[in-house]
C-alpha cells in the first residue's frame, strides 16, 4: 500500500483538476456535507455503474447532478464490475481515482494511477480555500463517523493536513479534535 501512497504530495494535490470517482467516496462525501462544495473543487467524473449504483441506494442528491459522466457511450462498460469500470475510466482519460476502497486504490497503482481519498480531497478543499478551516473541522468531524481509514491512509492525510496549513498559515490554529 505504501506504493500506492507514494504519489501523495502537496505539489500533486495541489495540480489535481479532475477524478473518476467511485460510488461509496462519493455518499461519503455526500453523508458528511461536502459533495457540493467537492464538486466546486474538484472536477469530478464516475462511470456509468456509479450512477447505477447511487440511483439503486436511493442516494441520489442534487449534488450528484453536478458529477459530470464520461463522453463516451456506456456501451464501452458493460460487463465490468463497477470498481474495475472506475480503474479503466481513469486510466483512459488520464485522470487520478477517487476511492476509499483498498483494493481499489491498489488496483489503480499497479496501473500506474494515482489514488485519493475523499479525506484527501477534504484537504484539497482547505488549500483551495473552497471551505474555511471552521467548515473543514465540522466535515471532518462527520466523515470520521463513517470512515475509518487503514492507519497507512490516515497517517499520509494527517502530514498532507498540517503541510497545507503551514502553506495557509493555519499551522498555530488548533480545534480539540483536529
């Protein structure tokens, strides 16, 4: 899993612009209050087994509307399975994937394609200032109720967490909790 973390830079979040997501990062960020401002961050592009997926959990939101679908025809899915449809998606356009899944994200390394997580992208919504550093608290707060990260995943999001507030100035603000 290191492998797969070793592309978990400020510099290389910093340059994110898009990323194919998968179901359960998304009603994560969507159970936790955040897919919107997300999608102001971020753009944000999933398969059609994604949408599949949310429309049979019932979790469709307006914020979904906001996550743009592949150009090409759904065709070109069919038959695979709804993580291997995220892995192919990013590998043809070059985007990085969004998961919070493993196996997923280890799939995606050993392709070459770089992985994060919605805690990360938590963090890049703090860099980019889509959310202030009270807000930030509030969802991350919220999307710990759901998510318990392996320790290597949650220890890269804590160092990637305090280089951004160095680089915002935030590093002398504490919360309990934070």
């Amino acid at each position: 899993m290191n492998d797969a973390l070793a592309h978990l830079t400020l510099d290389t979040v910093r340059r994110l612009d898009k990323v194919v997501a998968d179901t359960s990062s998304l009603i994560y960020a969507m159970r936790a209050g955040f897919l919107i401002p997300l999608t102001q961050t971020i753009r944000i592009i999933a398969p059609p087994g994604v949408f599949d997926e949310l429309g049979e959990r019932g979790d469709v939101s307006p914020a979904i509307a906001a996550i743009a679908h592949l150009e090409e025809s759904d065709r070109v899915y069919e038959g695979y399975q709804v993580d291997a449809q995220v892995v192919v998606a990013a590998d043809k356009t070059g985007c990085a994937v969004l998961s919070d899944d493993l196996r997923l994200l280890a799939r995606a390394a050993e392709r070459g394609i770089a992985g994060y997580t919605v805690r990360v992208m938590l963090e890049l919504m703090l860099l980019r200032s889509t959310v202030d550093f009270d807000t930030y608290c509030r969802f991350k707060r919220s999307l710990s109720e759901q998510v318990r990260y392996a320790l290597p995943l949650y220890v890269a999001a804590e160092e990637l967490h305090w280089e951004i507030r160095k680089e915002t100035g935030q590093e002398d603000r504490w919360k309990p909790g934070d």
